[in-house]
C-alpha cells in the first residue's frame, strides 16, 4: 500500500470523536484506523494517557495508509497496546478501540484543538479505564516496582480493612518505624530504583490528573512489558506520605503527586478551578503553558464560557482572561501568591520560560524550572478536610488583614492594567535579605541558624520600644508567619518552641548575645527568662516552620515600627497596603502615577484587621491603586 502524508483528518461533526481501531496483525506496520464516532454513542473505547515528549514528530507510523509523525516514546506505546489486542489479557472487555489525544485530535488545527479539549472529561469518564504508558522498562523498572508492592504490602498488613488514606493516622517520620516495619534500610539499591522510576516524565505532566482521575475504573499502569494497578501506587504513596516519608531526600516527589491525584480521585465534590490550579502549579508541567488551565477544566466545579478553552489566545491573555473571571466571581486575592511581581514572580531562574511582557500583578502559572522544595510557600492555602465538601482556595482563619471589606475592580479598557481599591498602610524602611533567587532551599537550611541570627540582630532595634517578652513574640510570629497549626501545635506551645531556638541561638552566637545585653535592664535577665520560659520548647518544631516561610523573602521592619517578611525584591520605601479580598497585606511599589505589585507578605500588627479601626477613623483612606 502506498503510504500518503497530511491527509489522515476529516473535519470532525459536532460532539464526534476519533477513536483508533488497533490493527492486531504484527507484521503489518500500518497500526489501525480511524472510526468517526458520536461520542455518547461510541463503542466500548479505552483511554491512553502517556508523557508528551519534547522531541514529538521524531518517529513516522502509518495510520489507514497515512504517514504520522509522532513521538518515539508513543510509538512504542501503541506497539505495546497492539500486543495487549492481539493477546488474551485480564482486560474486559478486550482491547480494540483506543483514543489517544496526541494523534486522535488534529493538534495543527486550533478549532478542533479548542472544541476536543472541552469534550475531554466527557471522553475520558466515557472511557472503559485509562491505560497509562510510562514507556520502555530499564534493567531498576523492576526493583523499584517491588519496591512499591512491599511498601503496599506493609500498609496493607497494618491497616487491612482501611476503605480511605485519610484513616491513616499522621506521624512524623522515625528511624525506629522504618526498621520496624520490614522495608529496606536507605542504603538498598531498591530505593534508588524508586527514585528513578518516579522520576519518569508522565508523573509531573499537567494532563495526566484529568485522565487519571476520570477513569470510571481503576487506572492500569502500563511500564514495558508489565501491568500494575494504579490503586497499589495510590496506597502506596497515602502511606508514605502519613507516616513522614515524602518530607525525606531519599523519597521522590512524585509521590506526593500520586497522592494528590488520589485525593481528586476520592473527591465526591468537585473542586473548583482556582483550587485545582493551586494544587497543581508548583508539581506539574505543561507543554502548551495554556494548559496549566485547560488541562484542568474537565475536573472543574465550574466551566462558564469566559474560560473555554480557546488556542487563538497567547499564553499572556489565557492568564488574563482567568485571573479577571477569578476576582469577579471569588472575591479573593488568593491567587496573588504567584503573581509575576517585580522580578517574574520568583526571578527568571526559575521560570523554563520567561514571560517579559507580563503585567506585575498576573498570575504566573506557568512551568518552574525547580522543583517544589526551591518555591517559597504561599500565605494562602487550601481549606479540604473532608472530601463530600468543596474545597476553596483561601487564606488561614488568622489571616485577616482586610476584614470583610468586599473587593472592589474597576473597569480599565487597557488589559494590562488592574485597578483595585486599597489603602497604603505603612512603609518599609529597613531590610535584611534572608534569601534570593540564587540560593537553594538546601542550602539556605543548612545555613538558617546564621541568617536568623543575623535577622534577629536587626530586629533588635526595635527593643528600645518594646518589652523583650513583646519582641520575642513578634519576632517568632513573624518569621514563621504565625503558621504553627501547620505543625499541630497551639500557641503557647509554639511560643516555647520558639523561644528554646532563640536560647539556643543566643548561646551560641557571642556577637547576639552581646547585642541583647545592651537592652537588658538587668545582667543576665534575658537569657535567665529565656531559659525558664522555653524549658518545654521543642526547637526544631519553630525552625522547620521558619525555614519554610523565610525561604524566599527577606525580613524589614516599617516606619510604624512593625516586623515583616515579604519577597526577596522588595525595597526600601516599598509600601504596604490592604486591599479588600486580601487576607494578608501586600508590597506595592510606585510606578509613575501607577503601581508595581511586589508580593503578598505577613506584618505583625496588621494581620487581623487592625486598619480597619484606623480607616473608621478615617486615618487611612481607601484609594484605588492602579497596577501594571
């Protein structure tokens, strides 16, 4: 047969799908062919979920006489699936028709890219099951799949009638537990191999937690030669992640993923969009960067028309266009914790691409160049604890710098330009850098003890006005954001933990504990009250906490006298501002006659609406900033 080249498509009817009927001759190269179904009335079809590879029209195949480019990694897959159709499997019913989105959607035509992307949860939850290909094994494949079974294995001894991860008690990690529970000491072979497996591209991409999730029946996995339920991973990795596991350097990340997934998996409510895009940012990839939205929309709550998927608009507008839909209808600033800013949200050297045009206030959505642990953490965070609710993107119940003020946007006929009303609150007047785009998370851990020591030194200026009771606790609120019900300890118990680091911390450092004599009224007070009043303090549970929120940000005190850290390219004269919808205050910067976004940033005195008071009595006035 000869083989002809761009004529594999047919303009496709309203609601119809392509799906590929395998061909199970092995000897013949052609693969299949195209039948042109309506959806709804399809025959019993299974789904393909695979890694898009960057070299993606690197291996030709031949569809119903037409040549096809597409990836290798693909090609390989559809050989493998064509082997699933021509043998007796535990498949059911039997493999014959597959859909896979790479070759049974014209990706070279914009119109029919939109309008398929928009059927996908339809395609996918219509779907038998999803068959994942991870592609070829390697000689470790198979270690680090044991490796996964085992890990099961013992989950499912400790726990064998469990019905949901969410019964799995949390525990801190311990060497005593590991040794315990049978698994291989750290140095086994078996979890490099596990590292290396996860690390696999399909686990990081965006598009696979639509189609793993909608799958109406368990996933199946798809590695080489081997099939492997997807439920044993999903377990698997709920385990670890309980029992302190996925917080170690020996454990991949993706694993954190897997258990993410799991999550949207179980969810009996969906979620929506703006908390499916925040949960997923930071952990997977796209490669169109318009999908870190439309990949998400067959899961959605919501899909109004003013965010279909539409391939006519450059990445820049996409963002845009989902940012004004988000402000309109939540009414919260959430979404600022990745807005570009002033230096591309967390700098160029951590973006895979970089987006100049960009307004300071948008939204940054697209890829990191680093993983999660490089990212400083957001003040706003998801509120989920049981999966029959909804969950929303918010901030903490602390968190309530703006009150119940109601955000308020102006019309602007230029898009590049967000107008919001606000009040300037405060101004920076001094900084100490903690961290910037330069530093790894690793090392700035390995070297927090001296940063904080140096941080503290400063903020000792404000002890002239304070009691050091006052100061200590400002200073340890401050630099761990207040964040300590991340760590499931009450206030009081925090506050100890704190003030055990800083007793540490002063011990070992002559020049600080020179510093605080000077505002001791009496020798030795200071460090004889620090003792005393973190007996009970358990250091590290303040440290982790402030190595999280410091990472990224630099520390500043205000004109007013406040304590503050915000991001790493804020500046002196920097201002602060309230602006209703957001719970925490933000660092703008003048522009001209507008306005540069900064970052959102915790400032002691301000976080639980204590502006409010001076704007009733009309100290503060509310304005509407212009930004850029």
């Amino acid at each position: 047969m000869s083989i002809e080249q761009n004529t594999v498509y047919s303009t496709l009817l309203p609601r119809h799908i392509r799906l590929l009927r395998l061909n199970t001759n092995g000897l013949d190269t052609d693969i299949g062919v195209f039948e042109e179904t309506e959806l709804r009335a399809a025959s019993p079809f299974y789904a393909l979920s695979h890694s898009w590879s960057e070299f993606a029209h690197d291996t030709s195949i031949q569809i119903g006489g037409y040549k096809h480019n597409v990836s290798s990694q693909l090609a390989d897959g559809i050989g493998r699936l064509r082997a699933l159709a021509s043998h007796a499997t535990s498949l059911d019913p039997p493999l014959n028709l597959i859909w896979i989105d790479s070759i049974c959607v014209n990706q070279n035509c914009t119109t029919e890219r939109s309008s398929q992307v928009s059927l996908m949860r339809e395609i996918y939850s219509g779907a038998v099951r999803t068959l994942i290909w991870l592609g070829p094994s390697i000689d470790s494949s198979m270690l680090g799949w044991d490796l996964v079974d085992r890990i099961y294995q013992v989950f499912r001894a400790h726990y064998p009638d469990l019905s949901s991860p969410e019964e799995i008690p949390l525990r801190t990690y311990s060497d005593s537990f590991h040794q315990a529970s049978g698994l291989p000491d750290w140095t086994s072979p078996s979890w490099r191999a596990l590292f290396q497996l996860f690390q696999l591209r399909w686990f990081t991409r965006i598009w696979v937690v639509q189609e793993t999730v909608l799958s109406p029946q368990d996933p199946i996995i798809v590695h080489g030669d081997k099939l492997y339920p997807w439920h044993r991973v999903e377990w698997a990795a709920s385990w670890m992640r309980r029992n302190g596991y996925l917080r170690l350097h020996q454990t991949p990340s993706a694993l954190l993923h897997i258990d993410n997934i799991g999550y949207l998996r179980r969810a009996r409510a969906k979620w929506p969009l703006v908390a499916l895009m925040s949960i997923t940012q930071n952990k997977f990839h796209a490669t169109d960067q318009r999908d870190k939205i439309y990949a998400l929309l067959g899961l959605a709550a919501e899909t109004p028309r003013e965010i279909l998927p539409d391939y006519s608009l450059d990445i820049k507008q996409a963002y845009q266009k989902v940012t004004r839909y988000f402000l309109e209808h939540d009414g919260s600033l959430s979404i600022f914790t990745r807005s570009h800013g002033t230096n591309g949200s967390l700098s160029k050297r951590r973006r895979k691409d970089h987006f100049e045009d960009f307004p300071s206030w948008l939204p940054n959505w697209s890829d990191f160049a680093v993983d999660d642990s490089n990212i400083r953490k957001s003040f706003s965070w998801l509120h989920y604890s049981d999966n029959k609710k909804p969950v929303c993107l918010g901030f903490p119940e602390h968190y309530v710098a703006a009150g119940n003020l109601s955000l308020k946007v102006h019309v602007t006929e230029d898009s590049d330009v967000l107008c919001l009303d606000g009040m300037r609150v405060d101004k920076i007047s001094q900084i100490t850098s903690m961290s910037d785009e330069k530093i790894l998370r690793s090392d700035f851990d390995r070297n927090f003890a001296s940063i904080i020591a140096r941080v503290c030194a400063v903020a000792t200026a404000l002890l002239i006005e304070k009691k050091i009771e006052t100061w200590s606790m400002q200073f340890i609120q401050t630099t761990a954001a207040e964040q300590q019900r991340l760590g499931g300890r009450s206030w009081m118990q925090f506050f100890e933990d704190g003030l055990a680091y800083l007793y540490q911390l002063v011990l070992a450092n002559e020049k600080l504990m020179a510093t605080f004599a000077l505002y001791d009224s009496e020798d030795g007070h200071f460090l004889q009250w620090l003792k005393a009043s973190s007996e009970n303090g358990e250091p590290e549970q303040y440290a982790a906490l402030a190595r999280n929120f410091c990472y990224g940000r630099c520390f500043f005190i205000t004109s007013a006298g406040r304590m503050g850290i915000g991001p790493s390219d804020s500046k002196v004269n920097d201002t602060v501002a309230i602006i209703p919808g957001g719970g925490v205050p933000y660092i703008i910067r003048p522009e001209a006659d507008d306005w540069l976004f900064v970052g959102e940033s915790y400032v002691h005195g301000v976080m639980k609406g204590e502006i409010l008071q001076e704007h009733a009595q009309g100290n503060v006035q509310m304005e509407a900033l212009t930004f850029r």
